[in-house]
C-alpha cells in the first residue's frame, strides 16, 4: 500500500500584524518571514513525519525548487512534482495577528496548472487500496477523484479552502472526510448554531459509507466511524501562529491509521500534533517528528 497526496505546493509570505487589514484601511506590518507551504505540501511533510512513507504530486515554478529541498529533507518523495517554465509558483499572502491567528489570500499559480496527461502519469504508479489524499488548492479535482475511483483507491477529501468548485465533485467516492464545523455546515447547508455531533451525524447520513473526522478548534475533535464516535479534546498550548495545525492534524490522523492505530489513538496523536504545530511560527516548519508528538503525550496529565 502506498499514499500519494496530489495536491498544492506555496511560497508563504506571513506578515505579522497587530489586527487584520480592514477594507479601505492600510497598515504597516512589524515584521515578513518566508515559508515553505500549501496544504499539500503542509499534509504530505505532516504525514512524512508521523512516520508514513508518502508520494508527492503537483506543479511548481523555477521560485519554488526550494519547496522541493523542504520536502525531500522531510523525507517525502517529490519524483511526481512537475517543475514549470511558464508560470511563478502558488504562494500565500497570510496576515498573523498578535493571538497567533491568520487570515490567508491565496494565489494559484501553477497550483492551477495540472493536466489530464499528468494525473494519468502520477495514477499510473498507483493501484486499489492505495491511499489519495486532496485538498481544494489545485485544479482537476474531479478528473483525480474520478480517476482515483476506478482504481479503488482510498480517497481522503479536506475540502479547504471551501467554496462551490466542493459542492461539483463526487464527494459520495470520498472514504474519509478531514473538515472543519465550517466546512460541514457549508456542505450540508446547516445552520453555524447546529451542534457539533449533530452535524457529523448529518454528514454520515448523506455519505453513510464514509469515515468523518470534525475538527472543532479549541474544542477539539470529533470522528463518526459507522455507528461509532470518538471524541477527542484539544491541548492547550501558547499559540504562536495556527496556520498548519488543520494541516497537521490530517496528517497524523492519516498517518497514525496507516501505522494501524485504532480511531481514538489516531485522534490523540493528531490533536497533540496540531498543538504542537500551533506553538511555533510558520506551516510546514511548525510540524513536530513523530517523537517529538510522544514526548509531549508523555508530558500531559490526560
């Protein structure tokens, strides 16, 4: 069995703010720091350290070949990232205030260059029982998951960032849903004051063959599996920045399935990953090694 997470590689340029720009407002920011990121490539470093060996697919520009050097340095296999001549590389423009908090303008970049010639290539590496793991920061989802499909691959959906393109995929070939209370209730047109259990059973009910996985913030985390669910609380930390903590938490929880952990030690290892990820600066350099996760279980009173 192998992973390939197919999905987007960015150049971050996190600002530190006091606030958040308001419309019509300028601001002076006190300081710019540059990272490597994308939800992609935060996921497969994430699950790269939680002990998995995992396959890399996507598109960069010549600016992006240090992207590559993070990853490989991870130990995550680039062989299927595309380098492109004709296009800069997707980067993020990220406000992070003095809560550690963000806010995230995205551009795309070659993100949004794969091809149909490209996801046959990186496929044809993989077969049934594999796992894909997507986010929502590349272009061809469809034709992947269709693809995918027919493979009998296991497919891992974090459907961020979320908007309309989520709502035209064929979400019912998803195995494994990675979302946030905002991402479900978007799915499923609930109401933001419906309760969080509630809401995971509401997703069970449309996708009844698939594993939801509800991350709550600082409320932790919840996971509906058949007529089973798990809950998980969040650590508490000092927040530094929380930009890859979701990120994080996908990749350990993933990670810690494969390795053959049941739900709720996966949960455990994933919360205490994302806190860890939370306490220091930046994405993909905030996510903590597999003993580092064990050490701070150690350390915790629950």
């Amino acid at each position: 069995m192998k992973v390939l997470c197919f999905g987007s590689l960015n150049i971050d340029y996190v600002y530190s703010v006091d606030h958040f720009v308001a419309k019509g407002e300028t601001l002076a920011s006190t300081g710019l720091e540059v990272f490597t990121g994308g939800k992609g490539l935060n996921q497969s470093i994430a699950l790269a350290k939680a002990g998995t060996e995992v396959y890399h697919a996507g598109a960069i520009g010549p600016d992006g070949k240090f992207l590559l050097a993070a990853m490989d340095e991870a130990g995550v296999n680039t062989d299927y990232v595309s380098v492109l001549t004709t296009a800069r590389t997707g980067n993020a423009i990220i406000q992070r205030d003095i809560e550690g908090d963000n806010c995230i303008l995205l551009y795309g970049g070659t993100n949004q260059m794969i091809t149909t010639e490209q996801v046959d290539e990186v496929l044809s590496h993989f077969s049934a029982g594999d796992y894909l793991i997507l986010q929502n920061e590349i272009n061809q989802l469809p034709y992947i998951m269709e693809k995918a499909h027919e493979k009998g691959m296991v497919i891992v959906l974090n459907p961020s960032p979320m908007n309309e393109k989520i709502l035209e995929l064929p979400l019912e070939y998803v195995n494994i849903f990675m979302l946030n209370e905002v991402e479900a209730g978007q799915i499923m047109n609930c109401s933001s004051d419906i309760k969080h259990d509630r809401l995971a059973e509401k997703l069970r009910e449309r996708f009844p063959g698939a594993t939801v996985v509800l991350t709550l913030g600082g409320e932790g985390s919840i996971c509906i599996d058949g007529e089973s669910l798990f809950a998980q609380g969040a650590y508490r930390v000092s927040v530094a920045d929380t930009t890859a903590a979701g990120d994080t938490f996908t990749g350990f929880f993933i990670g810690g399935l494969l390795s053959g952990k049941p739900i709720p030690g996966a949960m455990k290892e994933a919360s205490a990953a994302a806190a860890i990820a939370c306490s220091r600066p930046g994405a993909a350099p905030s996510i903590p090694t597999l003993g580092e996760v064990k050490e701070f279980l150690l350390q915790q009173v629950n």
